[in-house]
C-alpha cells in the first residue's frame, strides 16, 4: 500500500465520480493477473476506477508497471467516441466559467443531456467508465493521468513510436510498462503536452524544454529528425508538496544532527552546496534544508525550471526565460538584478554556466548563497568549478563554508539516498594552494547510519561571531536536534506545519516545543 508520506489527493473531478459511483456500487475494474506473473504491489490512484499493480515475471523475474483503467467493448468505445465529439461540439458553445466545480457541472449536465437525445439507455456502470474517461481527458493528462497523479513516480520517459514507457518508482527503481502509443497517438500526445505548457512545438521547432501547470519539468521532441524512433517526452514529476527536513530524517537522508547544524549554518548566513550525481536528490535536500531561513528574511530563488518550493512571503522566485525576438534571460542576468535587490539569502537551483562566478562573488561579499551541481566528492567539486564552463577562481571557493556530497544508495534492489558525507571548507593552505577541508559527518554504510568524525570549525565561528561560548552554541545545536526529533516523534511533516513551527522556534523556542508537544501524534 502506499506509505503514509504519500497520500493521493484525489481532484475534485475524481470525488464526484466517486460520489456517483457511490449510487452504482458495481465493479468498475476487472483484473487478471496471468500464472506466470505475481502482484509485488498494488495501490490506486483513483479508487474503483484506476491502479497501479507492479507485478514480477516468475519466468524473467522482470518487474513491470501495470496501469489498470476501465475495459471498453469495442462498440462502447465507439459509442464513447461519439459522445466525447459531441460533447465537445456542445460544450464550445456553453460558458464554462473559470471554478472547476462550475466546469465539472457542466460536463456531467451535458451528458445527461445527450443521454437523453440519443434515447440510448446504458448500463449504469458504463456511463461510469465513459464519465471516468470524459474527467481524464477533459481535465487530466489523458492516457498520462496514471503516471501524471502516482506519488511514487519520479520521471515518465517515452522513447518513441510503439515503444513502452518507461518510469522511475521511489521504491522499485526504473521499470517498464504496459502502456505505449502508436505514431498518431504519440504525435498528438506530445502537442497536447507542450499546448498545456504554454509552447509550440512542430517539425520546424521540434526541441522544447517546457514547464507543465502542475510545475512539472517537460523536455519533449516532435518527429523523426532529432529523434530517430519517433517524438519522444521526459517528464521530472513535481511534488505539490515539498519533502521537509522531517521527511529527510524518516527516509534516512539525513539525521537529525546534521539537520540541526545545517539550521545553525542558515541562520548565520553561511553558504553551502549540495553536490552528486544524478537523481541523487540534491534539489529535494535542498529544498528542505532552505525551510531554516529566518521568517522575516528577504529571499531570492533563481532556476531554469521551478522546484523550489517555500512557505515563506518575503521571496522572489526567479525563472529563466528562452529567447523571444533575442531577448533571452538567463541565470547569470538574474542574479545580477538579484544582487541590486539586498536579498538575505540566495538560491540558485544549480549552477552550469557563467553564474558560478558571480554567486561566488555574492559569498565573498557576505550574501548567504545556496546552490546544487554535479559531482561525486568534493574533489570533483572543485574540478568542476575552476574549469570551463564555470571559471571559478580557487581563492574564491574558500568562501563557500560546507559541502553535501549526497547519493543513491542501492540495496537488495530498494533505493535510498543518502547524505554520504559532510565537509566543511575553511580556507587555502599558503603553502601549496590546496583547500582545507574538514570532514564533519561520514554515512557508514554497514550500519546504515551517520557518524561525526571531527570537530565543527564553523560553529566555534558561529560562537565567535555571536560573542558566545563554544559550549553554548553545541547545547543550541542539541536543542534543535531535540526539537527536530519531537517533531519525527509527533508525526509533524506537513511543509507549512513544519516551516510555522521552525519559524515559531526563531521567535519562541519555548512557545515552539510547547506547541510540539500539544500536537497529537499522527505517525502510523
């Protein structure tokens, strides 16, 4: 069954056909599952109507994404066809208003109305499968809804004509599926895709990168000329709702030591990076991590695609934008005029180009700056920073105060990222030019589990700049790490519980535990 952190929430089109289906009570879905294969898992999406079962091959021991929707006869899908055109036709003619309730009353009331022209009586349950279908294609994302609305999946990936689709699952890694779209089916698919994203794409402009409503990231081609097996389309899935530092805490990401000196670097303007490889989910960590920024603080956020997500006002989200008639803006003019703004904190989604230098520079002058990129370690970090195409100078990156190398973590076929170290950099060896790094957290891969292997320099800084002891700014630390902990322990992980309450700590830390504690405990 799907984990407690990933609750479906049903759109509102889905709850009235759940209310209708109420009335029916017959069985939408008939599954059989062949001799050869087992049901690993099974969960819906849309109760009675769609699921998802991941069955393996006990000839192949292939596991494979099975999306189940409702079977149509091959007469009902043409009746389905002609009621879908003219309730099209009708529909173009009704005022649809802008409230989707409105929108939903209307479709439902058009049917009706067409049901009872036709004087064709039908079966209760197939008027149900032909509303089901009517809500995904009118509202949703068509043959994509399944993959567009399971919280489990990561990317959706359309090689070409006739070829499966490939996803990535949170818990079973990359697996094929049962579903694939022929030539005209794919063509129209991808155009439908870019429309919902506000870009055209044809034969002559056949690359996009785009931007779906629900800010999902779209990279799609059109045709044979780029892409030689047909239009193609990857889909990064968006969460609606950001992983918390909580959230990083229960899937092992983190521990709450970690996250409580990462609280103490935000609070103190002290810059870091988090670095890996692919889908090592360095934007997801970072995301959490940037819920520590101080309630009151001025935020700019900068990004080829919205991801980061926060629950704070005082924020400037920035998005680069192609060109239209030459007039391109990139990361680096954004965080120009970012500079000109005073902002508290900067986040820039991840560096690639000529912003590196200029993201280094706002360091060095005192702005506290975040960013993501890739690289394995460290070493591979600064690599990658004095070489084009970012041409950082190595006396600037001493400014950057802390490193995360974070990866995926594969075992028995289950995989979990994990922070496989922390470093901090406190700056340039006179001798031979080389950085001084010092390792803080080490992630011991036996136990599972993280493990501090030196001293932190940058919070005997912290106490110097605050004009505190050492040993007050280590009982801080702890305190956060308590609180952190009680919240686990309380089940709070909703981002906008978890943001008010980190922002109750910074004015109350003895209002915010009170208010903790008087949560009532959600964990399952």
């Amino acid at each position: 069954m799907v984990s407690e952190l990933f609750k479906i929430s049903l759109p509102d089109h889905y709850k009235i056909l759940l209310e209708i289906y109420d009335d029916v009570k017959k069985p939408i879905l008939e599954v059989e599952v062949p001799e050869n294969e087992e049901v690993v898992e099974d969960y819906w999406i849309v109760p009675e109507f769609l699921k998802v079962q991941i069955r393996k091959n006990l000839d192949t021991l292939q596991q494979m994404y099975y999306v189940i929707e409702p079977q149509l006869a091959e007469d009902e899908y043409e009746l389905m066809s002609i009621i879908y055109n003219d309730l099209k036709r009708i529909l173009v003619l009704k005022d649809y208003g802008r409230d989707v309730q409105t929108r939903i009353k209307v479709i439902v009331d058009t049917l009706d109305e067409l049901m009872d022209e036709y004087a064709i009586k039908i079966k209760s349950d197939l008027s149900l499968k032909i509303l089901y279908f009517l809500f995904r294609d009118f509202f949703g994302f068509g043959p994509l809804e399944c993959f567009m609305n399971d919280p489990y999946l990561e990317d959706i990936s359309c090689d070409g004509y006739d070829i499966p689709i490939y996803v990535f699952h949170r818990k079973f890694g990359s697996l094929k599926t049962n579903v694939k779209f022929s030539k005209e089916q794919l063509d129209s698919l991808v155009l439908l895709l870019c429309q919902k994203s506000g870009k055209h794409i044809s034969y002559a402009n056949p690359l996009i990168d785009a931007t779906l409503p629900d800010g999902s990231r779209l990279q799609a081609t059109y045709g044979t000329e780029i892409t030689t097996r047909g239009s193609s389309f990857t889909i990064r899935k968006f969460r609606v709702e950001p992983f918390t530092p909580i959230d990083l805490m229960r899937f092992g990401t983190m521990n709450s030591a970690i996250l409580a000196y990462f609280w103490l670097l935000v609070e103190n303007k002290m810059s870091f990076m988090v670095i890996g490889e692919t889908a090592a989910g360095k934007t997801t960590t970072m995301n959490a991590l940037m819920m520590f920024i101080p309630p009151e603080a001025k935020v700019i956020s900068i990004e080829d695609t919205r991801e980061i997500q926060l629950y704070h006002e005082n924020w400037i989200a920035g998005v680069t934008r192609m060109g239209i008639e030459g007039h391109e803006i990139d990361m680096y003019d954004l965080l120009k005029a970012a500079l000109r703004q005073r902002p508290d904190y900067i986040i820039v989604g991840e560096v690639r180009g000529r912003e590196a230098q200029t993201l280094f520079q706002a360091m060095s002058t005192g702005h506290a700056s975040y960013s993501t990129l890739h690289a394995g370690d460290v070493n591979q970090l600064v690599y990658r920073l004095e070489n084009d195409p970012l041409n950082v100078p190595r006396v600037m990156i001493q400014f950057l105060d802390a490193v995360i190398v974070q990866f995926m973590w594969v075992k028995r076929g289950i995989r979990k990222r994990r922070a496989r170290e922390v470093n901090e950099i406190f700056g340039i060896d006179p001798a031979n030019k080389n950085l001084l790094v010092n390792p803080l957290f080490k992630w011991d891969p036996v136990e599972d589990k993280f493990v501090q292997v030196g001293d932190s320099k940058k919070l005997e800084k912290i106490a110097q700049v605050m004009g505190m002891e050492p040993f007050e700014v280590i009982e801080e630390l702890k305190r956060r790490k308590e609180f952190l902990e009680l919240m686990n322990a309380k089940g709070v992980r909703h981002y906008k519980a978890v943001t008010k309450l980190i922002h109750e700590y910074y004015r109350s830390p003895e209002k915010a535990f009170e208010e903790v504690m008087n949560v009532e405990s959600s964990n399952p």
